[in-house]
C-alpha cells in the first residue's frame, strides 16, 4: 500500500481540497506562514494526530477563504487552519 502513496505527487495537505484523502509523509514547518515557532508547530500538529503514516481526509472547509478545513486523521476529527496544515505533506 504505501508503493501507491509514494507514486502519488506530494503535497501541503493545506493545498487539498475538500473530499481528498491520502497519507501523511512528513510535517515540514519551515517557510508556513504560521504565527507558532516551527518547533511549536510541530509539536502541536503530532499532539493531534499529524504523524507519518497517518491516514487523513478533508471532510470540511470553512465558507471565508475555505478555512478551517475539518480533518479526519485516522479515527479523529480536527480543525486546522489552512497556513498550519501546510506543513503536513501528503501524498
């Protein structure tokens, strides 16, 4: 299974739109445009869930600027805003 994740392209999870699902492959903090020291950023996206391998879904995106996007990230729901799930790479 993870031979088909690596062929698709990856991506910032924060790009995705709703209805999309795939595999988390790293976090990547670095260059967002969060307010949180990367450190701190990190850190809280592994406190919800945001860990290699997991498997996540967009199930909603706010009405203003499709933000908060809804994520399913294996059997949790969560709120993240966009400029924070682009550290989450996907494919």
């Amino acid at each position: 299974m993870s031979e088909i994740c690596d062929n698709r392209p990856h991506l910032p999870l924060g790009l995705a739109r709703r209805g999309y699902t795939g595999t988390i492959q790293h976090l990547a903090a670095s260059g967002t445009s969060s307010s949180l020291p990367e450190v701190e950023l990190e850190s809280r996206l592994i406190e919800l869930g945001f860990v290699e391998g997991a498997r996540v879904e967009i199930l909603h995106e706010g009405i203003v600027g499709r933000d908060p996007i809804a994520v399913r990230v294996d059997n949790t729901t969560v709120a993240v805003r966009r400029r924070e799930a682009m550290a989450v790479i996907v494919a």
